[in-house]
C-alpha cells in the first residue's frame, strides 16, 4: 500500500485565495510566509476602491428600488450623459435613457418592474458587449456615457445590494483607451473663452498629454478650429460668438457646453494638476481661464484615475506659414472636399509615415507649416540628407517601422499604475498585499496584462532608437549637423531599456510585439493558462525563490501522480478546478482504496470517482499559494517599473517626439526619391516664386494610376510680375495650376521636397484660397455670398508677403456686376497690398482693362481643336484666351444635341446683336 505522508502539520484557518481559474475558498493551515518567500515584506490590508463620496449615495429609499434610486440620482447629477449601470454581468439603461438610447444601440426596448408601483422602460446588454456600446456611443453618435459601476456590498439599512459609483465619465475629448481612439489623428479637447478684443484658446490631447495654449482673434478662430480639428469643445453656456459660427462649430465638432463658472481664471488647480502650477509661472500663464476650465473638465470625467499632462505650451502663430479656412478647404489639405476622405487630400498623398506619432505630427505639419527660414531649411537639409543615401534611408525606414505607439503607451500606464495600485490593495512601499477576491483577482489580471503590453511596446521603441544610432555608426565621414541634432534628441535611455529587457521573458516579449496592436492578441487570456509568467525570473532575488520553489512542488506533483498511477493506471487525473480532487475510472476504484491512506470519496459515476486526498489537497494549496505570491510580485515589479518610467516621461516624450519628426522626414525623402520630387530653394525675397515643371502632387498621382501624364507648367513670379491673370477654356486646368502652386509653396514651408523640376519659393507668411463653388443653405448664404465673404477676408488680412489664389471671382451675379468687382478686387491686390497673386477668370475682357497695372501679367491655357474634334493641352503661356469654349465643354458633358442645336443658333445671334458688345462698351467705358 503506498501512503503519502502530510507535508508539514498545521493549524486550520480559512482564508480566501485564488487558483490559476477561479478563485475558491480552502481550509488550509498557517505556516511562515518566509518558507515561500525568504524576503517578502509584511502584507498591507485591502482597500477597495471608490470614486464617489459615499455620502453622495442615498441613505434612505426613495423609490423602494435600489437600482432606481442610484439611476434617478445619478441622472439628475449628470444631465447630458447615457448613464449604463452595472447590474451583475449586464449594463443596463432605464427610463429616458433606454427610451432615447435603445434603438441608437439597436437593443430591444421593454419594459421592467423594479417594485410593485414602478415599471420602468428597459434595455441591455452584456458587460463584454461594453466595448462595442461605448464605441458607437462616444465614436459614431458623440455622446457623453456616465459608467455606474459596482464597487461591492452596499450599506443601505433597509435592504441588501450592491454598492454602484459613477467611476468614469466618458467624452469624445477625454477617451485614452486606444479602442475608441483613431491612431493616427490626435484627439484633441479645446477649451474657448471668447473676450472682449481676443478668443483665448486651450486644448490638450489627453491619449498622449500634450498641452497647448493660443490667443486667437474671432476672425481667425475659424481657420484656428480647422487647424487644431478638435474631437471635443467646451464652451461657456454664456457666450457672445456669432450664431452663425456656433452652427458651423456645432455641425463640424462635438460642442459641450459648461457652466460659465468652469472658466473663472482666479480658481484653484484641482489637485491632481498642482505640478501645472508649479512648472508655469502663473502670473505669465497665456489663456489660463479656459486652460483651467480644461483641467477642471478632465479631472471631472477622469474620477479616480488622472491623466499626467504637460505644462501648457504657447502656440505661436507667427511662426508658422497661417493658412485660412477656406485655403484649409478648397485646396484639400486634411481630406478630399467631395466626400470627406482623408485618401484624397494632401495628407493621404503624404503619409507613407512608419508610425502613428509620426502620421499625427504630419497632420499638425500640414495645417501649420513654418514660416522661419533657418528651420525650414534644417529640414531641408535632413531630407535631402537621405534622398543621396537611400541605402540608410531604407534602414532607417525598416528600423521605424518596428516600434510602437510609446507616447500613448506610456500615458495609459500613469492611468493603469494607480488604477492596479489600489485594485490590488498595493501601497506605496512596495510590498505584497492579502489575497483578492475574484473579481479583483480578474481585474488586476486585465491590469497588468494591460500594463505589460504598454511597457513592452515602449521597450520595442527604445530599442528602435538604439538602432538607429547605429545605423551612423561606423562611417566615413560624420553625419551633417541636421543629422547630429536629430541623433542627440534621440535618447535610448539606455538604464531604462535594460531593465525592461531583463524584466520580462524572452518568448513573451516575441511573442507580444510581433503581435502588438493586433486585437486578437491578449496576455489575461494567456494567464488563464499559466498565471504570472511575465517577469523573468532572475529580474528579482525573490521571484527567482518563488519560481525555485513552484519547480519543486511541481515536481513533487509529477512524482505523486507518477507513484498514483502504478496503481490506479494511466487514466488516474489530479485536477485541481472548483477543488483537489483525484479523478479515476470505476474499474480502479477498488484497488486505489485498498492501497492510498487519506482518501475520501466526493462523487461517483457508471465510470468515474472522484476523491478528496488529503496530500493532494495540501499540495494543491502549496502551489496555488506559491503561484499567488508569483503573480503579487510580478504586480509589484511592474509598478517599479511603471515609477522608472513616470520618472524619465519628459525626456521620453521628447525622444519620441523626435523620432515622429525622423518618421515624417524621412517621409519626405521616400517621396521625393520614388516621385522625382526636387529641393526646393527657400528666398527671403517675399514676390520670387519661381516654379520650374510644376506638378500638382495629389492629381499626378489620380492621373498616374489611370495610366495617363501629368501635364508640367512653370510658374514665374517676380517683382516685376506678382500679379498673374489667368483665362483659358472651362476644363482647360485654371484651377488645378492655381492649386498645385500653393500646394508646392505648402509643402516646401513644411520642409518637403516638391514635384517640380527646380523651384524658388519666396518665403511666405499667409495662403488664402478663393477656388469652388459652395452655398451654406443653413445659415442662409448663397453661393456668392459665401464667395464675397471670402474674399473680403483675404482683401482684409493678406498682407505683402502673402500668397493669394482666386478663381473665377465675380460669377454668380449679373455679368457687368461680377465683371466690376473682379476688376475692383484685382486692381486693390496689386495697389494695395502688392502680394502674390494667381487670379483665374472667363472675364477674359479683363486684360484689356488692366493694361495699367505695372505689374500684373496674362497667361493663358488653350486647347486644340480641328473640324471634328478638340483637346485640351493644359499648357499656361503668355496671352489672353479670348473665349471661353463653354458649348464645346457642355458637348463633352453629353447635352442632347437638340439643346445644343438652339444653344448655338443663340449664341451666333448674341454675337451679331447688341447684347455681345455690350461688356465690351461698359469696358470702353471704365477705362
């Protein structure tokens, strides 16, 4: 008979632990801790979490439903919010917010009796379905979701239940969680205060903690919302901005509006922001009202978890080349104008960026590019740097694309460290903490699976970093200035990427970031496998104690099941699920009595019993609870982790600012080198813009995958010629030469290479845009109004070193009447403000009108026509183009041929009748 002695004789007590699948409730017995762990410091008690003042929840019924109650309070405390209460393993909404909400989340709307007296309407969904909900919530329809969660037993005198707290508010402008983020825009919060003289801007990207602040104009605020593209604005509920902008705002953004009292400039800093203060002198603070109003705002959304931010830094608008609204439109920068698409604006022609900072930078670049020399030029000088090396140029490309999204990474582990910190019952001192329960057991596994992702994935970057630095090294020659600077921001922390190297196991780092990003990858569900199993063993003398000692109880596991199965057969199984049991068939049954001591029988089937032994169930206790000492440290070595990190965020934000910056360079140098783009010469000399074989880059690229060639023009503007005038056939390419020259100067203030064969940019402060056709019908504006309000705004705000582009001003309205204002509006651009100018128009009598202007010249495109047929050439040169072939175009277009009989018997009277010369009189007449 084999008889399994007891491992060590012991006091019974019952404590609560948890098993690799469950957590399950034991009778085990005391023993020292030091046996497990030599070194493990004394235990802190748990202290579960709450967000909510306890004194905020009801004491007394008031409806005799307790879920009710908490609906009815928390409702009335955040009016504009879907609230979603947790109720078991469902989120549930009720009364107006399932009447409202049901059929947005298409959840089937009913009706539920919560007492005797109240019925209320109902719907729901459950928890793992919470993700989806809150995306098609806060992403699609931009709502605010108040999360009333259960935080554990509830205290109410006159019944049993469950505590439920408001934890988190969630927003469009304040979600971290890269599941309702889009990676490659910034998710803005913009906070507007407007002022008598000024518009005081504060906005702040909460997914990565930048902080910016501006004062704006009401004349600019327009052009400075397309520009930022907040995802979320707060406002002051009393507000003096015109009524037509707050319909525009709020038909393009989510608009919040706040108590005025949010934006009182004298308030306190909530506490959590007090190193804010610290960092900024607070009497030299630009915009500190609605930068205040911003903070006030998070911390009211962000309840128990607060996100580290940066100190506010100041937007300088005139370092940068400003660009108006309707330029930010018309010439198609941040997406396409017909249907909204990012593919077909500037900005999807230019990013063929390696990583997601680096395609967010480039959007910032585009809607702001510098207007200093000197730093255009530095980037200049990287990018052609690589275009004359694409071996390194490839290597540093290969290099980018193996990192991560660290700056996000690392913003969410700020939020997760206190987060799993009071989950787990961890204090500050670093020190193991009493077994959870299971639901806490369940979220501190999400937690650090969560946690090791983000650190592995800013290991990866760090590493990438290091990398590159090799990449220059050994060479011939040292690398250019440009390259230096770059190199020398570019810190691998080299401390801080050892340790999160020699932290985490080899096959689990593999294995994590091949997958890293991937929405099917998830460590929790590895751990329910194998618990713990993230830090390497050797990374702490106490973990490697735990791990010797897991090896030898497994061990001893496999020696017991070894030693049962000489008598019970290979088909005798030690499992160990709701509790140790020893699992045998019905045929074994009898010999395995007859030779084990300590067996009881627990169930029994035709074919199975199953046993409790006592040394199995000891055992079992043993690794369960070595197992749970791995796992709480594990915990607390991630938490010194994550403090490593916090320490160093702003030297690691700025190395990966930095290698955003190299991403969208490099870019640039891929581009020019796969599109024979050419350096562009930068000029002080504000009217010398001259273009040699100009492309625009966005068409050439439409043209290229049809199989067709882009047709090259040059553009040549000089003090003696800044103003051009342009006539040519409908279809004849007017407007995509004026666009392609203002996007050539865009993308060489961005520091870019430009489709052209050479090019001289002068150096230019502001682009306006007055091309396309577009009514606002809501706001009551016909299409020329709308134009002869954007004009105005250039005749208002260009100045001599600006760069403006107008086409077909004047349509829309009685001939003579557009006729006069276009003559009236180019005489004022050449007289007045002397900038550049490309004006396009079919009042081809112009030219004759304007001969006086010094320094205004005609250009024309044309096309080739014979008996049967024509061809546009989409060829600019000198002249006038004297008609404007609109029949031939509307032939083109397919009008029936009876219409185009009677618009050409019309036409051929006109001209014979006094109607045709009667522009060319009033003409006579003004000259």
């Amino acid at each position: 008979m084999i008889a399994l002695r007891r491992l060590r004789p012991r006091a019974p007590c019952c404590l609560r632990f948890y098993t690799p699948s469950i957590c399950v409730r034991k009778k085990i017995s005391i023993g020292s801790p030091d046996l497990l762990v030599p070194d493990s410091p004394p235990v802190a008690p748990y202290k579960p979490k709450t967000t909510v003042d306890p004194a905020t929840v009801p004491t007394h019924p008031t409806s005799g439903s307790i879920v009710i109650d908490v609906v009815r309070q928390y409702s009335e405390q955040y009016p504009s919010c879907v609230l979603l209460v947790q109720v078991g393993d469902f989120y549930e909404l009720y009364e107006q917010h399932a009447t409202n909400y049901a059929s947005l989340l298409d959840l089937k709307l009913t009706r539920k009796q919560m007492t005797s007296d109240i019925t209320v309407d109902f719907a729901g969904f459950p928890s793992r379905a919470l993700d989806k909900y809150l995306d098609i919530l806060v992403n699609r329809h931009d709502c605010r979701v108040a999360l009333c969660e259960q935080t554990g037993l509830a205290s109410r005198q006159d019944a049993s239940g469950m505590e439920r707290f408001v934890t988190r508010v969630i927003t469009p402008g304040t979600v971290i969680d890269d599941r309702y983020l889009q990676a490659e825009r910034n998710n803005y919060l913009l906070s507007i205060l407007p002022s008598d003289d000024t518009i005081q801007l504060a906005w702040v990207d909460v997914s990565v903690g930048e902080f910016l602040v501006q004062e704006s104009s009401r004349a600019a605020l327009q052009s400075d919302l397309l520009r930022i593209q907040p995802r979320e604005i707060i406002l002051p509920k009393a507000t003096d901005l015109d009524p037509d902008l707050l319909t525009w705002m709020a038909d393009q953004f989510t608009v919040t509006h706040q108590p005025t009292d949010l934006f009182i400039p004298t308030a306190t800093l909530p506490a959590a922001f007090d190193s804010l203060m610290s960092s900024t002198d607070p009497s030299q603070w630009l915009c500190r009202a609605p930068a205040l109003a911003l903070l006030r705002y998070i911390d009211s959304t962000h309840l128990s978890d607060k996100p580290r931010l940066s100190p506010p830094s100041p937007f300088q608008s005139n370092t940068t080349l400003q660009i108006d609204s309707a330029a930010l439109t018309s010439l198609e920068l941040l997406k396409g104008m017909k249907d909204g698409r990012r593919q077909d604006g500037l900005l999807g022609l230019l990013d063929r960026t390696n990583t997601f900072a680096g395609s967010r930078l480039l959007s910032q670049w585009i809607a702001a590019p510098l207007a200093a020399q000197s730093a255009i030029e530095e980037r200049l000088d990287l990018v052609g740097f690589f275009v004359h090396d694409p071996d390194r140029l490839d290597d540093v490309r290969d290099l980018l694309r193996q990192s991560t999204d660290a700056q996000r990474a690392l913003q969410r582990l700020t939020l997760t460290q206190t987060e799993s910190t009071t989950d787990a019952g961890i204090q500050s001192d670093e020190q193991p903490a009493v077994t959870p329960s299971a639901v806490q057991t369940y979220q501190l596994t999400q937690l650090r699976s969560r946690q090791a992702m983000d650190m592995l994935a800013i290991g990866r970057t760090l590493s990438v970093i290091q990398s590159l630095g090799r990449v220059f090294t050994p060479a011939t020659s040292p690398p250019p200035a440009c390259v230096q600077n770059m190199l020398t921001r570019l810190d691998p922390h080299a401390t801080l990427l050892s340790n999160l190297t020699r932290a985490f196991l080899d096959d689990l780092q593999q294995h994590t970031l091949e997958d890293y990003g991937s929405p099917t990858i998830d460590i929790a569900e590895d751990e329910k496998k194998a618990p713990g199993r993230l830090i390497h063993p050797d990374y702490h003398p106490s973990l490697r104690s735990l791990y010797d000692t897991l090896a030898k109880l497994e061990q001893r596991k496999t020696d017991m099941l070894q030693q049962l199965r000489t008598i019970g057969g290979r088909t005798l199984l030690l499992q160990n699920q709701q509790q140790p049991i020893v699992e045998i068939s019905a045929a074994q049954a009898k010999k395995i009595e007859a030779q084990v001591d300590g067996l009881t029988l627990l169930h029994e089937t035709k074919t199975k019993r199953r046993y409790h032994l006592t040394a199995w169930s000891e055992l079992s206790m043993d690794l369960d609870d070595t197992l749970n000492q791995i796992t709480q440290w594990e915990h607390v070595l991630l938490q010194g982790l994550c403090q490593q990190l916090d320490q160093h965020r702003a030297s690691l934000m700025e190395a990966w600012k930095a290698l955003a910056e190299l991403d969208v360079l490099t870019t640039f140098s891929w581009l020019a080198c796969h599109h024979a783009w050419t350096r562009p010469e930068i000029s002080a000399a504000c009217n010398t813009t001259h273009i040699v074989g100009g492309r625009h880059p966005v068409v050439e690229m439409h043209l290229a995958r049809k199989g067709r060639t882009f047709i090259p023009n040059d553009l040549r503007m000089s003090d003696a010629e800044s103003v051009w005038l342009l006539t040519g056939p409908n279809m004849g390419g007017k407007s995509t030469f004026l666009r392609q020259n203002a996007l050539m100067v865009i993308m060489a203030h961005m520091g870019s290479f430009i489709p052209a064969r050479s090019a001289t940019i002068g150096l230019t402060d502001r682009i306006f845009s007055r091309v396309g056709a577009a009514d606002n019908l809501a706001q009551d504006q016909s299409t020329f109004l709308v134009e002869m309000a954007e004009t105005a705004t250039i005749l208002q705000q260009a100045t001599p070193r600006s760069l403006v582009i107008m086409d077909e001003v004047g349509r829309g309205t009685a001939t003579t009447d557009g006729f006069s204002l276009a003559y009236a509006i180019l005489q004022h651009l050449h007289d007045h403000i002397g900038c550049r100018t490309l004006f396009a128009t079919h009042y081809h009598e112009l030219a004759d009108v304007i001969a006086p202007l010094d320094r205004l010249a005609c250009y024309k495109t044309t096309l080739y026509e014979d008996p049967s047929s024509f061809t546009f050439l989409h060829r600019i040169q000198p002249g006038v183009c004297r008609s404007s072939h609109g029949l031939k175009v509307a032939r083109l277009a397919g009008l029936p041929p009876s219409v185009m009989q009677v618009a050409e018997s019309m036409w051929t009277s006109l001209q014979k009748s006094s109607f045709g010369p009667m522009v060319n009189n009033d003409i006579d007449a003004m000259a």
